[in-house]
C-alpha cells in the first residue's frame, strides 16, 4: 500500500514539476534572448539577499504539520500565523539589506530591485496553511496542479514586461506574478480558512527551528558563493553562472522535490517500524539515482548543445557551468534524501551539525578556487563540497537507522560505474567524430541526440551488465524487466 502511494504521489508531482518547469524553463530561455547576462547577475545578488533574509527567521511549519501525527485545527492557524509574522520580518530584513548589499557589489540598482522582491515573503506569507491536508493524505494532485499555476502566472508576467521593456525588471516581475498566483490557488483549491493563533507555537518551534537553522546554513553556502563571483569576477559572469545553475536547479525541481515530498510523508506514516523505514530508504536512494544520476551526468555531457541551441552565442559560458553544475546537482540531489529521512523521523537537529561544517567549508574553498583560476576554481570548489556534503549525508543516516554506510554505498555503486563508464563513451565519442564540427542550430541537435542516445544505450547496458556479474539481485533492472514482461503478455 505504502509503495503504490508513493509511487503514485511521485507520478502526480513529477508530472506537475515537469509540466512547470518546462514553463519555467520557456520563460527563462525568452527573457535570457531578450536580457543580458549581466542583468541576470543582478537578479542573482538580489535573490542571495532573499534567500539570506529568508533563512534568517526560517520555520518549515508545512514540513511540521505533515510530520505530526495528528495535526488540529489549533495547529494549522498557528502554522498560517507563523508565516504571515516571517513573510513581514522578511520582507523587512530585505528592505534593511539593500543598501548594504549594493554597498558590496557596488551596483545601486540593487536597491530597489531588493525592495520590489521583498513583496515575494509578504504575498507567500499568506498562503492557506489548510493545503498542507492534502500532503498529509499524501494527495499530491493539487500541489501539482499548485505549481503549473504558479509558472504560468511567471511565464505570462516575465514575457510580457521583458518584450515591452527590454529590462531586468521583467525578471522580479514574474517572481512576484508566481507569489500572487500562487498563494490565491492556495484558497481555491482548499477553500478553508484559517485564523490568527499562536496556541501550538511550542509544538512548531521545537522541530522547525533546526530546519531553520539548516536552510540558514544552506543560504548561506550559496550566497558565499553568488557574492564572491559578482564582487571578483564582475556581473556578466555571475550571469552565465546564474544561468547555467538554472539547469540544475530545474533538474532538482523536476527530479528530486516530488522524490523528496513524498518519501518524506512516507517516512513519516511509517517512523514507528525502523526495519521499514530502512528498508525504504534503501530503495529510494537506489532507483532515485538510477534514474537521476544518467539525467543529470547526461545534460553535463550536452552542455554545449543545449547552452548553444537553448540561448545562443552570448551566453557560451554558461556551457561550462552546466557541465559542473548538472552532475554536481546529481550528487546533492542524492544527499539530499537524507533530508526527508531526517525530518520525517524528528531528527532535523542531526542535520544541522553538518550543513554548518559543509556551509563554513564551501567558504574558502570557493574564495581560494576564485582567487586561482577564477569562474573554473569556483565550479571545483562547489563539486568539492558536493562531495563532502554527500560524504556527512550517508553518516546522517546511518545515525539515525542503523544503516550501515556500505549498504548506503552499495546502493548507488552500479549506478554510479555505469555513469562514469557513460562518461568515458560519451567524450570519447565527441572527441573522436564530433571535435570539429559546426556551431548551426541543426549540427547542434543532431549531435546532441546522437551523443545522447549513445549515452543512454551505454548507461543501460552497462547497469544490466553489472548487474548480472553482481548476482541479479533485487533492484530497479529486476523491476524494468518484471514491468516489460507484464507489458509483453497484455493482448
């Protein structure tokens, strides 16, 4: 039963994040056609002083209501109040933020760029607290359908005020579009109201203050970062950096949030039976990256095709940020399931220890990478912290399961020789047919897809082949070949 939910919650969300950042992505490619890099930079910076801001007074209280047993009345008014009272701190910790953070980059657009997104917590802040129901019946059709409101809201705002204008105001536009869009969905389709209470504070700030404390940890990594290459290296390549994590941030999106939203509410139905929660957590992280690492390590192979096809010859940089960026995104990606483990089994605390000595690590590193041999130093230093944040997210787990890391290990391992042995068929491939080869727009699709299906037919032949030497044993080939017999017998 726990495994058809899940697998069906995962189908309505992946469905709903797919449809939605196809939508996100459309929006992005229209307005990188009509914009800069460098306004891109900007709105990088000013997102990083939201994103700060934002983690500063974070208490994931949607998390919190999904993981209670039982969830009153009492509790999802004081969830909704707690986030109208931190959508206003927020937003003025935004405000009080501005000036100096244009003092730091130098930029005094930033200003008011910063005060117009400090409308976004505000407007969110509002959204019905009733909704998170549906997740707690892990009914995620109508978050799904959430989200494609939300992107369409986006796309119509961006487009429009960046055709009218040629002007990186379309891009705060649309982030503030979404909000509204959003949040009023959120009373449509859960046409509940809740009221002004803080009886169950004490219940929320127990579990929710060490996610805060995490996501703070977490803003704080990717902020370094962001204010680092605007300051050293300039706006127009803090753009294409931007940009080209776009990618991989759509890829989290669409590949690990329906993942992570619902092995997280099934965690939580289930934190009484350990040998289940083990036994799940196992399978989730091996057909989770089965199925994330060749997407991710795929779009890194592609990078060039897809930079040059999706955004044109401004933004070639951006190629080289996505071949970081996506496979690094693999591995965060994959790290990140301990999350919902964590969370859903009350151990948000143990995360938090780690998150800080990964944030406080990224710091140096990225500063000494830029420093070295700049946008390329700072790429290395975000795949080293992958690696480390990777590394503290197997411990986590074994900590509170009882997991051993080998069996964590163990789980990936084909996945992962086959992605390295995709890897190596995929660049040797392009260096030995495709070294010279033309920057058209046809040359680059059909390079693309030939690579591409190479790739894929490597990665699936190597994962059955390693899987065959291993023993056969039970795992996501056993169930492609199971559901393709099925497929096979049905007249």
């Amino acid at each position: 039963m726990l495994k058809s939910q899940i697998l069906k919650g995962t189908s309505w969300l992946l469905a709903g994040r797919l449809v939605s950042n196809l939508l996100g992505l459309a929006s992005t490619l229209i307005a990188a056609r009509l914009l800069m890099p460098e306004d891109f930079g900007l709105m990088a910076i000013a997102m990083s002083v939201f994103g700060i801001a934002s983690a500063a007074v974070e208490l994931p209280v949607g998390a919190a209501l999904v993981q209670m047993k039982t969830a009153t009345k009492a509790d999802f008014d004081t969830a909704w109040t707690i986030n109208v009272l931190r959508g206003v701190i927020v937003s003025v910790l935004m405000v009080l933020a501005a000036w100096p953070a244009a003092m730091i980059v130098g930029d005094d657009r930033l200003i008011l760029l910063v005060a117009a997104l400090a409308a976004y917590p505000l407007i969110t802040g509002l959204r019905n607290s009733w909704f998170e129901q549906y997740i707690r019946d892990m009914d995620f059709r109508r978050e799904a359908l959430l989200d494609v409101v939300m992107k369409v809201a986006s796309l119509a705002v961006t487009v429009w005020i960046a055709m009218e204008t040629r002007s990186y105001w379309a891009l705060p536009a649309g982030v503030v579009g979404a909000a509204l869009a959003g949040t009023a969905a959120s009373y449509v389709l859960r046409p509940q109201l809740p009221a002004f209470s803080l009886a169950s504070f004490r219940k929320f700030f127990g579990f929710s203050i060490w996610i805060g404390l995490g996501s703070i940890a977490d803003s704080f990594r990717d902020a370094t970062t962001t204010f680092f290459l605007g300051r050293l290296l300039g706006n127009a390549k803090l753009g294409a950096f931007a940009l080209g994590s776009q990618f991989g941030e759509r890829l989290e999106l669409v590949l690990y949030t329906p993942m992570e939203r619902t092995l997280f509410a099934a965690f939580s139905s289930i934190q009484e039976d350990a040998a289940r929660v083990r036994a799940a957590y196992l399978r989730s992280i091996h057909i989770g990256f089965a199925i994330i690492l060749p997407v991710c390590a795929g779009i890194g192979l592609l990078a060039p095709e897809i930079i040059a096809v999706a955004l044109g010859p401004n933004w070639s940089l951006a190629a080289l940020v996505l071949a970081f960026m996506a496979p690094i995104t693999a591995v965060y990606l994959i790290a990140g399931l301990s999350n919902a483990l964590a969370n859903a089994l009350g151990h948000p605390r143990a995360l938090f220890k780690f998150k800080l000595i990964s944030a406080l690590m990224n710091v140096p590193a990225v500063a000494l990478g830029i420093l070295s041999v700049g946008l390329v130093g700072a790429l290395w230093a975000c795949a080293f912290t992958a690696a480390v944040w990777y590394l503290f997210s197997i411990h986590v787990a074994a900590r509170i399961t009882g997991l051993t890391r080998r069996s964590q290990v163990s789980a990936i391992a084909r996945s992962a020789v086959s992605g390295f042995i995709m890897a190596l068929v995929v660049v040797g491939v392009r260096a030995a047919f495709f070294s010279g080869s033309d920057d058209g727009l046809i040359e680059n699709l059909l390079r693309a897809a030939s690579l591409a299906a190479i790739g894929a037919l490597t990665y699936a032949a190597a994962h059955f082949a390693l899987w065959q030497v291993s023993g056969r044993p039970d795992g996501i080939e056993r169930a492609l070949l199971a559901f393709a017999g099925r497929r096979l017998r049905r007249p």
